[in-house]
C-alpha cells in the first residue's frame, strides 16, 4: 500500500520534468500515460478529501485520519465491485459498468492484488 502511493507522487514529479523535454514519438506516449497516472492522482486525492463507496453504489463513507487505512467500500461492497468485474470479464456486463474512481483507485483494491484477470479490467 505505501510503496503505490508513493510510487503515485514520485510519478508526478517525473511528468512535470518530462514536460520539458523535446516531443518525440516516444515521449508522447510516455506523457499520454503520464497524464492519465496524474488524472488518477487528482481524483485520488479529491476522493480522500469526500470517500464514496467504490462499488459504485454512491454512499458516503465515514473519512478515517489515516489515508492509508481510510475504507474504500460499505461493508460487503467490495464484493460487489469484484462481482461486477466478475461478469465484465464474462462479457456479462460492459466496462464502462466499472466506475471511473475505482479504475483511478485500482492500486488501492486488495482482491486485484488476488486476481491479476480481475485488475486488467480496471
Ligand atoms: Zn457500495
């Protein structure tokens, strides 16, 4: 849990240098990719400041003085998440199903960690 979120910060000091460098094909996917690391950063970061439940379903969660340990699910709605990704994988549901705080959290969701097919999805 420590190392992604550091590895988070150390990526957008290194955006911001890379920003500066001369365009090249290769540097524009690398600043793509960047950039999309750094949209999940920000919404990261505003999530921390109001947690919502990432299954999707909207509750409020309770904010914990620890970002670190702050709760990412109501109780039991982690399995929904996992569920749902569950039937993306089965072509039982569309990707698009998967919301977009969750894709920008991944690092942070334990049963990915379990299940490499699941995090490809995210
Ligand atoms: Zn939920």
């Amino acid at each position: 849990m420590c190392a992604n979120i550091s590895e988070v910060f150390n990526g957008r000091m290194q955006t911001e240098q890379s920003e500066n460098a001369p365009p090249t094909r290769r540097s524009e996917g690398m600043r793509k990719a960047w950039a999309k690391r750094r949209m999940s950063a920000v919404m990261e970061a505003e999530w921390l400041q109001r947690p919502i439940c990432l299954c999707g379903c909207g509750q409020i969660l309770s904010r914990h003085p620890s970002t670190e340990r702050q709760p990412q699910f109501r109780r039991g709605h982690d399995a929904r998440l996992r569920s749902l990704a569950r039937k993306v994988l089965r072509r039982e549901a569309e990707p698009a199903a998967i919301p977009e705080i969750a894709r920008a959290m991944k690092s942070r969701l334990a049963f990915l960690l379990k299940e490499p097919e699941l995090a490809k999805l995210f």
